[in-house]
C-alpha cells in the first residue's frame, strides 16, 4: 500500500480516526467500536457477506501504523507517538505537521532509489518522489497535472524509478495529499483570456508556504522577534520539508539542488510570501557575513538578497 494509489486512504481519513482517538479515553479505543463510528454499514460494510472492515477504514489504520503514529494490536486502536498523544482534538493544523514529519522521515524512505530503478511504491516513497519533482516547478505558475504528466514520466534518475507519477490515476489523491500537508494550493485562471464562465479553470501549483510557516512557528531553533541569520532558516526548512530542491529526499531522487547560496524557487516563493502576509521579515543587514539569495522576480535581477529572518508571528 502506498499513499497516492487510487484506492489508498486519503488524509482526511487519516484526520478522522486520528481525532476520534484523541476524543477518547486514554486515546485508545476497540477496534470494533471505532470502525462501527467511522465504517458504519449504512455507509458499505456487508457484515452478512463476511466482510469484517471496510476497506478504507482498514488501509487507514494500517497507513497510520505503518507511520508510527498508531498501534492496532490485540483489538485495541491506540495513539503511541507521545507528540500526537499531546493535540487537541480540534487542532489539525499540528496534525498535519505530525503526519508530514512522519511522511517525511528517514525510515519510511530509505528505498526511494535502487540499483535497478526498479522502485517499490509502497509506503510515503511514491508520495515523496511525486513531490520532489512537483517542487521543482514554478511556484508562480498554476498546472494541468494531466498535461505535465509526460514531464513527470522522466523527471527522476534512473535509479528513482525516472518516473515521478506512475499514471493518471495517482493525480487526483496526489492533489489530496499535497495541498493537505501544506505544500500546493490551487489557483484559478483564466484560459481563454476573455473572461467568461467557462474560461475559468482550477489549477495547482507548488506552493509550500503553509508547511513553512508550520515547521518556523513550532522549531526551537526560532525565536519569535528574534532575527536569525538566513543560511541557518533555510538549511532547517530544507531538513524539515526535504522534497523541496535542496532537500535530502529531492536531491535523493535527482533534482537539482540550487546554485550555492541560492535559496530556489518554491522556499522563495514561501519566504517572501511569509514577508507579504506580515509573519516573515526578511532583512539585510550590510555588516552581516551570512547572506542568501531569494529567486524574486519582482526584483530587476531576478534576485533578492538577505541575510536574516525574523519570525514576527
């Protein structure tokens, strides 16, 4: 089981069980109890036919296990990662942040390339090198997913399958899960430039403006109101969030990383964003050693320098 497959669960069945839990005694719960809450028969089970879980509430606690953040043992449906067992019930926002981390972490990726490029699909891995690929692209663009599908057929090295999309059907969960950890968002655009009805289409771009913005206000490294040099902001955001270019994952999978320096197009966009919105301030400072560039092409140059950031908010 992947993450983007076309019958896999998506997040909000993840956010689902999860917040049952937590609104449960000692955030644990029967098994039965919870798939008669979440699976009810009214909604397909076909207890008569021997169908003991429904598949997605089944692939939901699976996927959750799989990531550390459940335990599904002797009957019993239970929170055991200590950081998850600490969330409000209405707080999604740092459940999404839990949920990338795990996404995210080292052992749920240590596969993403082979030898062969013949690559498992199971797991974050096919989520993970979708959005390494997706990352890369212009932030200040929207896309057809289904028209960049040649693209991303031969985004990757070899070694990481070459193809960052399988197929078609991937797009539509991908969307799903890319936009609910906080790294795309969709843009409506006009297509036929004359503005009518039907010229109006939905868009996605990369944009990972909400998982920054997450990743700064909850790091110990970040001090509110307290200036910190720049080389040290983005080293951390490509640690934490590392299918942006630069990150671990992305240059894992063969991407590019930035010119030295160079911050890359979707954590700039992010930054400056970050500034626009009035959490972010990004200052340079003329004396300061530390310095990086942002991709703005707002500037003559293309490029904004900076040296600190602040986080106001």
């Amino acid at each position: 089981m992947g993450l983007i497959n076309a019958d896999d669960p998506l997040p909000w069945h993840t956010w689902a069980t999860v917040r049952l839990l937590l609104a449960s005694k000692d955030h644990a719960l029967p098994e039965a109890e919870a798939r008669a809450l979440l699976a009810p028969p009214s909604l397909g089970e076909k207890p008569s036919l021997g169908e003991k879980l429904s598949p997605i509430f089944r692939k939901t606690t699976r996927l959750l296990s799989d990531l550390g953040l459940l335990d599904s043992s002797d009957g019993v449906l239970s929170i055991v990662d200590d950081d998850l067992a600490a969330v409000q019930r209405d707080d999604v926002e740092s459940f999404t942040g839990l949920l990338r981390r795990a996404v995210f972490a080292d052992n749920q990726n240590t596969d993403l390339t082979v030898p062969t490029g013949e690559v498992s699909q199971t797991g974050a891995l096919d989520l993970n090198r979708a959005l390494a690929w997706f990352l890369s692209l212009d932030p200040y663009a929207g896309y057809d997913l289904d028209a960049e599908l040649a693209r991303a057929y031969t985004a990757l090295r070899p070694e990481a399958g070459t193809k960052a999309l399988v197929n078609k059907w991937r797009l539509p969960p991908f969307r799903a899960w890319s936009q609910f950890l906080g790294l795309a968002r969709t843009r409506v655009v006009i297509a036929g430039g004359r503005g009518a009805e039907n010229d109006f289409q939905s868009r996605i771009a990369p944009d990972c403006t909400s998982a920054v913005r997450s990743v700064l206000r909850k790091s110990s490294e970040i001090t509110k109101g307290s200036p910190v040099p720049a080389p040290a902001v983005v080293l951390l955001l490509r640690k934490e969030i590392p299918v942006v270019p630069g990150g671990r994952h992305s240059i894992t999978v063969g991407i590019a990383p930035p010119e030295s320096d160079t911050v890359g197009s979707v954590l700039s966009y992010a930054l400056l964003r970050g500034q626009d919105e009035g959490w972010l301030s990004l200052d340079r400072l003329s004396d300061s050693e530390h310095r990086v560039h942002l991709v703005d092409p707002d500037t003559g140059s293309n490029m904004k320098s900076i040296s600190h950031i602040t986080m106001v908010e």
